[in-house]
C-alpha cells in the first residue's frame, strides 16, 4: 500500500485559490489538508467556512480537516457537511474525546486526533481503537513552513508500536516541515500520510513534489 500525500492549502496561493486547486486536482495528491484556526487554541487564525465552501466545490479530492481550534465539538456538524474524508481535533483542546470521535464516525467520516509536540502518544492508550488517524504534530501547531523537530521519528515509532499491540486500524499522519528529506525515514518508521505545505506550494515543482513523497 502506497502512502497518502495531503497537501496543505494553508500554504497555496490564496490570491489565485482556484489555480492551486486545479493543479491539486491534476496531481498524485490523496486528499486536501485544511488547516482551520481560531486565534485562541493556536497563536494565528487561518480561514473559515466561506474559504472551505469554496475550496470543496472546486476540489476532485476529499477534504482532510485538521481542525486547531478550543472546543471543536462545537463545530463538528459544520465540517461534516463537505466531502470530508477525515475531521481531525486536538486532544489538548477536547474535554470529552470519545464523544467527539463517536459523533464524527457517526456520520462516515474518519475521526482523527492531533497531538502537539509535548504531548506523549500514551495519551492516547485508552482511546486508540476507537481512532481512524493519528496526526503527530512535528512543529508547534499555528504555521507553515517551520522547521521539522527531530523527535518526531521515535514518536511515530513509539505510535505505531502502541497500533500494533492494540490491533487498531488506525493510521498515522505526521504534519509540519515534512519535505523529502525526511519523508522516508517517517514512512519506514511507520508514517501512512504525509501533509505537506510549504514543500509542495513554495516549489517552482509541484507535482513532481507530491510525487516524490507518493513514491517514498
Ligand atoms: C501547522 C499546520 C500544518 C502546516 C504544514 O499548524 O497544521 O498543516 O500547514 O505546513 P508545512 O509543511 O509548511 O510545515
Ligand atoms: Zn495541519
């Protein structure tokens, strides 16, 4: 089974949205990755539902929502009205996780949940099989193009032992500074999608780039 590639629009073009789109819809990419935030969970606000509105009705690939906002169950129905193929919250910004999951589920849509930097993948023993994705975050959650943080690699490995032991089917997703320098000892490690922004979006090279992380 080949990896998922989910580009980030955070880092396309927004004056010319639609050019990026139809390149994306021309391209190896698995699905689009929409990076929504709210200013309060995260230091920077992203874009909000009139930009994804536009976004889905334009996009021949499903949505990937990463979701960076306080409180996200208030918002759930509102992402699962598009063609979501994953809505992803943070289990640093959640209170009652497995009611968010189950709610997300409920409607055939694969539930995620991100984990910062700091937080151990152990958090998330007790509810890993009731998971679709795991996204670890290997840079603080608020921007594009940061810097990759090295200990991501054991975290994917310690991710994919806990999987493992636990028969679960869920996958592993790894967000921030993702580039091909670093995409093949995630995939080796036990990484299923790779989202990248600046990496795809900041290359003269687009969809060679998405396909050189596909052929990782
Ligand atoms: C960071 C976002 C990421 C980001 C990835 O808060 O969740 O999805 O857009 O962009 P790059 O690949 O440029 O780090
Ligand atoms: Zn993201």
């Amino acid at each position: 089974m080949s990896n998922i590639v989910a580009p980030s629009i955070l880092s396309a073009d927004f004056g010319n949205l639609s050019n990026d789109i139809s390149m994306l819809n021309n391209s190896k990419a698995d699905w689009i990755h929409i990076d929504v935030m709210d200013g309060h969970f995260v230091p920077n606000i992203s874009f909000g539902l009139p930009v994804i509105d536009f976004i889905n009705s334009l996009s021949k690939k499903p949505l990937d929502i990463h979701l960076m906002i306080s409180k996200p169950e208030r918002y759930i129905e509102n992402f699962l009205k598009y063609n979501t193929k994953v809505l992803t919250v943070h289990l640093e910004a959640s209170k009652h996780l497995h009611r968010t999951i189950h709610h997300i589920k409920s409607n055939g849509v694969m539930a995620g949940v991100a984990i910062n930097p700091h937080t151990d993948v152990n958090n998330l023993s007790e509810i890993i099989t009731d998971l679709d994705l795991v996204c670890l975050m290997s840079v603080n959650p608020g921007f594009g193009g940061q810097k990759f943080i090295e200990n991501s690699f054991s975290k994917v490995k310690k991710l994919k032992k806990m999987i493992l032991a636990k028969n679960s089917k869920c996958k592993i997703q790894v967000d921030g500074g993702v580039n091909i320098l670093n995409a093949g000892k995630l995939v080796e490690n036990g990484t299923d999608v790779l989202v990248a922004g600046n990496f795809i979006f900041k290359s003269e090279t687009p969809k060679e780039n998405i396909n050189s992380l596909k052929e990782i």
